[in-house]
C-alpha cells in the first residue's frame, strides 16, 4: 500500500500521512456512524421498538444528525476541572483506539503499516486508552468520573492479561508477530484458519481445536471487557455512576468518548478476526481469481474481512441488550480465577501440541 | 510519613439515573465499600395530608392518586373504602367486582414498572421495555374505562366515576391470556438468568425479625419468609371470595429475604393477581355503579384506620371526622416510607453497585414517601 502511494504520488511523506489517514476515512469514520445507528437499530428491534425513523429513510441519517447537533453544542467545562488534562483526554482515548488500526490489514493490498511487531504494537497503543480514561475521570474532579475511572483502568489492566497470554498463544502456532503474516497463513479455504488448527499437519491440528475454542473464548470475554461494553461496562454503568468516567463531558469531546468505543469494538473484533478467523482471507476462494480478474481479489478480501469483523461487533451488541452488568468483584473474579489460569493453561497445552 | 485517608461522600441523587425519583442519599464511601447511608427525603413535599382537611371528602380522591401514582387505583380504593366503612354504607356487588379487578390490574402493573426498572438498575434494559409493552395493554384498558392513564380518579366513595366499557371484559381477558407467557420470558430472559442471580442472590438480605421490627409490610415482608398479606389477614372488599395463594420468599439461589427473593415475589404476586382476575371477570353482576354513592358525605363524629394491601405494601389511612364537610385529619401510613427507613440496614456493607440493586428491589415511590 505505502510503496504504491509512493509511486502514485512521488513523495515519502504525502505517501506516508495518505496511508495514515485513509483507513480513518474511508473506512472507521463511516463504520462509526453506521455502528451508532446499528446499534440503536439492533436495540430497538431486539426491544420490539422500531428506532429512529425521522431522519432519512428508517432513520439512516440519524447518527449524522446527532454528530452535527454536538458540533454545535457550547464546549460546556465546569470550573473547577484541571483544564489541560480534561482537554486533552478524549483526544488521548480517540488517538489509542484509531491508531491500533494501522496495522489492521484489511486485505493483502490496503494495510496501513505492514510492521513486524503489528501484534504487540496493537496491544500496547490499545493501552493509551486506559490513560486516556485515567485523564478524564481525574481532571474532571467529579466523584461519579473518579469512581468510574478507577474501576475502568483497574478492568482494561487486568483484563489485557488473559489477551496478552492469549495473543501470545498465537504467537507461539504462527510464529509471527506481522498481521499480514498471521492473515496470510490462513489462507484458501476456512479449515485452515486457526480456529480450526491453523495449516499444522495431521493429529496436531486436531488436538488444537478444542484448545482453540477456548483461546477464542477467553479472547472474546477478554476484549469484551477491555472495550467497556455490557456485561462489562462497569465504568460507564448508567444506573450506578450516572455515565463514569466521561459524566462531566459534553458536545463534540464526549462524541469523541463515543466514537472511540465504537472504533475500539471493531479494532478488537478485527483482531479476533485476524488471529483465529483467517483475517482478510475469504472462507471459500476468491471469485477474481476464478475469472482471471486480479484487481478483485483485494476488493473481495476487504470484504471479507469486513464482514467478519462486524459480524463480531453484532454479537457484542447482542449481548449488551441481553445480559446484566456484572459487579467489580465479580468482574475481577472473573479475569483472575478463570480466565488467566485457564489462558495459561492453553498456553501450556499448545506448546506441547506444538512440540508434536 | 503516615498517609492520610479519610472516608468520601458521595451525594447520590436527587438527579440521578436510578434513584426512582427523587431521593437523594448520602453515601459515605471507603474505596467502593459502602459504610453508611443516609436518605434525604423531602423534594416531592406537596402538604397532602395538610390539603385534604381543606376538602371535602369526595374531592380528597384526586389528591390519593398522587401518592403511589404507579398505583393510583389502589389508593383510591383504600381512601374509598376508609370513608364507606366511615359513614357505614352498602356498595353493590358489581362495584366491589370492578374494584376488584382493577385493584389487581393495578398490582399487575405497578409490579411490572418495579421488575422492569429493577432489571435496568442492573444493567438489562430489554426485559423493561418488554414489560412496559405489557404495561401499556393494561394502561390502555384503564383508559378506555376512565379516561385517564395514570392518575384516574375512578374508585370514587360509594361507587365508581364511570361503569366499565363494553370492552373491558373482552380486553381483560386477551391481557390474561397474553401475559402468561410473558412472565415464562421474563423469568427466561432475567430471573434466572446467571449474572442477574449472582448481583442480586445474599445482597441486602433482610431477615424476618428485622423486617417485623422496622414494620415492612407487602412483598418486602413476604420476601423475608412471612406470611402476612391484608388480602387474606384482614381482608377488605370481597377478597376472601377468590381463591389465591400468598407467596413467600424461599431463599431459592441465596438467603431468605435478599434482593433475588423480593424481585422474584412480585414475578409470583403477579401470577396470583392473574388467578383472582380470572375468578372475578366472568362473574361481574349488573346493576348501577353510582347507586350508592351519597350526594353528599357527612360522616359522624369520630375516627377510623382502615388499611389496605397496596402493591407496595399496607397502606392505611387514618381519617378523623368532626361531622362537617371535610376531614378534620387525614394521615396515610405510606408503604414506601415505612419500607425506606430499613434502607441503611441492608445496605451496610455493600459495594456502590448493591446500594441500587437494593433500593431497586425494596421498590420505593416518592410521590407516596413524601406526599
């Protein structure tokens, strides 16, 4: 992607900011839009409601409406927060959220950065996060902000333990840490993803699948957790802390709160994606390539792989409007009495299947 | 260097999404640990009790449906009742039948708001809205008997604003039908459900002694394993002619008495409302709602206290005439404000999170605490 922009446009650096900001533009702006809306569609419809229908046909521009409604809105800061921190820290969450997805590839051609330590640099800019909330829920010297901070950074910590051990599971099958390497040796058909044994030969692969299931499992629960969202959202827990961390903020900054946990949905079902569903590789092969048609094969892959992560941010909506919130002792149990040690337990497994 | 730690107060409410209203409560924290709890009541103080010796006594029935307004039926039957038994007069057959019945609707739905904004407090907003779908079934039959939806003024002394539309046996009947299935859902979707068990099981446990000594009444007292319900103890109106069962709390995930236990009673207390409904909607009889209902009230010197099962509890009016037109005292004995004040007992102890989960399951209403 980079070395073609570099040929299109003849310079380094236009090539480099063109590369940055395309993913953000093309592709997460207009999903967070879509997702605000889908989310209030899949809620309405699980709920026997219909949802917005006012604006535009069933109500598709209603995300749009309410992103220029908060543009308008006066830059509302009580006076007692600490103004630089309290300023700074939607942009911090914003900026942690959308540059995990550099590394994202959204098919063998469009990857922002294709960097050997894709995986590990997508979980430590996903921490810029918790600094970010950190930020937030202090500067805004609010108790309710204060209390929801806490527990919020208190989750996404212990819950990048299960994910990282998980990751490095992974790691461990692939030998990788380059996206694009993870994607693509899962390529042709679906039983060569890893969920089902990755491209190991005979009784390895077998053996793997089960330990894979739960891998993805314990991924799933775990970056369920580090995006916020039901039965996790502890930090924002409306009934409780009124909206944690981010009550004192209004207008454009708290749409910035809110469209970073959309942008952060989907940079995690995209990693799941990656690491256990052949990423950007189609289940059933490639109609370009059965026509002789070589331009469509990327446009295919983005497909794919598109699909595949929303298909994971649909169930994490799902479970929002179905499940009760947990509490943060039961929170925290979870992570440390079960998802850890059965994470290294998978670890362990694996690295003896691996040895087979 | 010793640190200094102190514990820090959290003013919850009276804006607040999960106070029910608005009450404030004073929380003194240590991290998430709650040590104490003080509720502030007051910020709905409209006199009632002060207004209604201005009145006369068929005018006090409005001022009754603004104390429970998720149960304004079961008010103005409790205030209707008081006066009748006051000034000792008759009421025919079918009024006490439609009383009946809509007392019970009326219980249906206050329990049904009680259930779906418990489920919220926890972080479930579907079954709520499932619920107020329901809700709404039962609004729109009150609606077309009496024009009202939630403040209805319909049990009036000695009878009744309005006799009922010609739908309303119809309509009654397809709700009951419908709603049997729907509390198979809700336990599906909620009740049993894993994580609503584990944030609700042992949390805000009252047990029985306790709830006797604080004077609970209603579900919260049932929850707690004991048998007390006016309905059947003392019973008023035509109650002890159907046949219904009193639940009590079983501790069936957790302890007797905790919050899994109230919210599950009125699941059960719903199921009994239905039971006496479909005793008493095909036998209606015909006549007159407004024969008995005196052109005007002057009742004889004196006093009583007369007491009524509310959805929330016992509510019980105290009325005192000194032979004029108006009441010379009126005062309510308010389930919600008698259930209020064991608050601070079950809630010690308990994180941030449980102080919702149990002002949710104890089911207070504001209008009815500070009247």
């Amino acid at each position: 992607m980079y070395d073609f922009l570099v040929n299109l446009v003849g310079n380094n650096i236009v090539a480099f900011f063109i590369a940055a900001a395309l993913p953000l533009f093309l592709f997460i702006l207009p999903y967070a839009l879509l997702a605000v809306l889908a989310e209030r569609k899949v809620s309405a419809h699980m709920q026997d409601r219909l949802g917005p229908m006012r604006t535009g046909y069933h109500g598709i521009l209603q995300t749009v409406a309410d992103i220029l409604k908060l543009i308008q809105k006066e830059d509302l800061r009580a006076s007692s927060t600490d103004k630089s921190l309290f300023n700074f820290a939607p942009y911090l969450v914003f900026m942690g959220s959308f540059a995990a997805f550099a590394v994202l590839p959204f098919s063998s051609f469009f990857i922002g950065s294709s960097i050997d330590v894709g995986l590990f640099y997508f979980l430590a800019i996903s921490s810029l996060v918790v600094a970010g909330i950190l930020m937030g829920g202090w500067s805004s010297n609010n108790k309710y902000s204060l209390l929801g901070a806490m527990r919020s950074v208190s989750q996404i910590i212990s819950y990048e333990i299960p994910t990282a051990v998980v990751v490095l599971t992974m790691v461990m099958i692939t030998g990788s840490l380059n996206l694009h390497t993870i994607s693509d040796q899962q390529t042709a058909f679906f039983w060569n993803w890893n969920i089902l044994g990755g491209t190991l030969p005979g009784i390895a692969k077998f053996l793997l699948i089960p330990l894979m299931l739960g891998a993805f499992i314990i991924i799933f629960i775990s970056t369920l957790a580090e995006v916020n969202r039901t039965p996790f959202d502890i930090p924002e827990a409306e009934s409780e802390l009124v909206a944690g961390f981010f009550t004192e903020y209004s207008g454009m900054r708290f749409a910035m709160f809110f469209l970073a946990e959309y942008a952060n949905m989907l940079a995690v079902s995209f990693l799941i994606t990656i690491l256990f569903f052949g990423g950007y590789h189609s289940p059933l092969g490639y109609l370009g390539n059965t026509l002789g048609v070589e331009w469509l094969v990327p446009i295919e892959q983005f497909f794919w792989f598109a699909s595949k992560g929303l298909i994971f941010v649909l169930i994490q909506m799902w479970l929002r409007w179905t499940l009760p919130r947990l509490r943060v002792d039961q929170l925290m149990t979870v992570c440390w009495k079960y998802l850890i040690p059965y994470s290294i337990a998978i670890l362990l497994l694996v690295g003896l299947v691996t040895l087979i | 260097m010793a640190i200094k730690t102190e514990e820090m107060v959290l003013n919850m409410g009276p804006q607040h999404p999960s106070t029910h209203g608005v009450l404030r409560l004073e929380l003194e924290l240590e991290g998430e640990l709650v040590l104490n709890v003080i509720p502030h009541l007051g910020y709905l103080h409209r006199c009632f009790e002060k207004h209604c010796e201005a009145m006369t006594y068929p005018q006090v029935v409005p001022y009754t449906d603004r104390m429970d307004y998720l149960a304004s039926m079961s008010n103005n039957l409790g205030y209707a009742i008081t006066v009748e038994r006051l000034l000792g007069i008759e009421i025919p057959e079918r009024v006490e039948y439609i009383r009946v019945i809509m007392a019970e609707l009326q219980r249906i739905a206050s329990h049904m708001v009680a259930l779906g904004t418990y489920g919220v407090d926890i972080g479930a907003f579907t079954p709520f809205l499932f619920l107020f779908a329901e809700r709404e079934k039962i609004l729109t039959i009150f609606e077309e008997t009496c024009g009202a939806r939630l403040l209805y003024n319909y049990i009036w002394v000695g009878g009744l604003s309005h006799d009922i539309h010609p739908d309303f046996v119809r309509k009654t009947k397809d709700f009951v039908r419908d709603f049997k299935p729907r509390i198979t859902e809700l336990n599906n979707l909620l009740s049993y459900n894993k994580i609503f068990v584990e944030r609700t099981a042992n949390i805000g446990i009252l047990p029985a002694d306790v709830a006797i000594n604080y004077g609970i009444t209603g579900p919260n007292l049932r929850a707690s394993g004991i048998k007390w319900d006016l309905r059947k103890n003392d019973p008023y109106s035509i109650y002890d002619r159907f046949e219904f069962d009193i639940p009590v709390g079983e501790g069936l995930y957790g302890t007797t008495g905790d919050s899994w236990d109230r919210y599950y009673l009125r699941v059960l207390e719903m199921e009994q409302s239905i039971k006496i409904i479909e005793q008493a909607i095909d036998n209606i009889p015909d006549g007159d709602v407004q024969s008995a209902v005196p052109k005007r009230i002057k009742p004889p010197k004196g006093s009583i206290y007369t007491r009524v099962e509310n959805p929330k509890g016992e509510l019980g009016y105290f009325i005192i005439s000194d032979g004029s037109l108006n009441p010379f005292r009126v005062k309510v004995r308010a389930p919600s404000f008698v259930n209020m004040e064991v608050f601070n007992e079950l809630c010690k102890g308990h994180f941030v999170a449980d102080i919702i989960t149990i002002l949710g399951s104890i089911d207070v209403v504001l209008g009815e605490i500070d009247r």
